[in-house]
C-alpha cells in the first residue's frame, strides 16, 4: 500500500467516526510512514506510537487505529500519536 492510500483510508475512517486527521500534512506523513513500515517488518500497521512486544495476542490492540485512540482523543484531543485529533 501507498502512503497517499493509506492517508485516504484514514480519512474516511475519521468522516465516518466524527473526528479529523492531524491538519499538519508532515505529521500525518510520517504516521502513516511508520504504520507502513511496521506493516513491512510485523505483518501489521502497527501504531508507530506504540511498543511491539512479539506477542501477537497482545499486539493486536496496537493495530491502527488502536484500541486506546478513542479514549485518548476524549482525553487529550488527540491521539497518542498525535494521527487522530478532535
């Protein structure tokens, strides 16, 4: 997958669910450059954000988008990786 596909992937996924992708194009870019590379190196697009342990069972709440994301932006604002923002 393309980096520019992949951006597009994440807008429809943030239209559908009410919160924005990051409005800084360059953060956005390499967010979507390290889930790329994580999908390379660990079979998934792993949040760039988040520390891969080898365990699969527990790795897979670390797939993009996360199961923390929500939560954060609620919290924060934004995601932890800053991919997602209110």
């Amino acid at each position: 997958m393309e980096i520019e596909t992949l951006i597009e992937k994440c807008q429809e996924y943030v239209k559908a669910n009410g919160f924005s992708l990051n409005p800084n194009q360059d953060v956005v870019e390499r967010i979507v450059k390290g889930l790329l590379e994580n999908e390379k190196k660990h079979g998934f697009q792993y949040c760039p954000c988040r520390r891969i342990t080898g365990n699969a069972e527990e790795d897979k709440k670390n797939i993009c988008p996360c199961i923390f994301h929500r939560k954060e932006l609620e919290k924060l604002g934004h995601c932890l990786c800053g991919l997602f923002v209110r």
